[in-house]
C-alpha cells in the first residue's frame, strides 16, 4: 500500500458543500451504471467498491469508474481494484482504496 490518504475532494477543486459526484461503469448484462450522486470522492470510490463486490465480476465484465461533478466535468477514474487516479495522467493515484465491509 501506499501512503495516498483518504480524499473527498481534489486538491485545488473548486467545491462547496452542494458538490456532488457521479460515477459511469459499464457493467455486463446491465450495460451503463450510474452510481451517485455522492457527497464526496471516497463515497463515490465505496459505492463502486459495493457494487462490484455485489456483482460478482472480474475485471473483464465489471469496467473501471469515470467520475464527474455535477457539471459534467470528469475528474477522475477507480480502477478495478478501488484505487482513485487521475484521468489524464497515467500512474497518478489520488486515493488508495478505502476498507469496505463485506
């Protein structure tokens, strides 16, 4: 593991306490889900964690995430595995992925 904290907004982001965030998976047999919208990043990153945990499938059937703001701005993608990454910039995690009960 690394030493990436838990994050519930980006750094620098210009958010207030009515920012929300969504995120778009394509999951097999249902196609494009949404999950959201959320009051922070880590809800978002343990939403995806449940629902992929609930599903059952692997990488190959359970699609990373794509999170957007409220304004549609995309700001940032979960891999399988939980973690938060920046969208546009390979290998920059924002987050580990958080413990979520099973």
């Amino acid at each position: 593991m690394t030493d990436c904290p838990r994050v519930d907004h980006l750094p620098g982001y210009d958010h207030d306490e009515r920012t929300r965030y969504k995120a778009r998976i394509e999951v097999d047999d249902e196609g494009v889900v949404w999950l959201g919208p959320h009051d922070t990043l880590h809800d978002v990153q343990v939403a995806y964690i449940k629902k992929r945990n609930a599903t059952g499938l692997g990488a190959s059937g359970f699609g990373s995430g794509d999170v957007f703001d409220e304004r549609g701005q995309h700001l940032a993608r979960i891999s399988y595995n939980g973690r938060l990454w920046r969208p546009w910039s390979a290998g920059v995690m924002i987050a580990e992925s958080p413990e979520v009960e099973a």
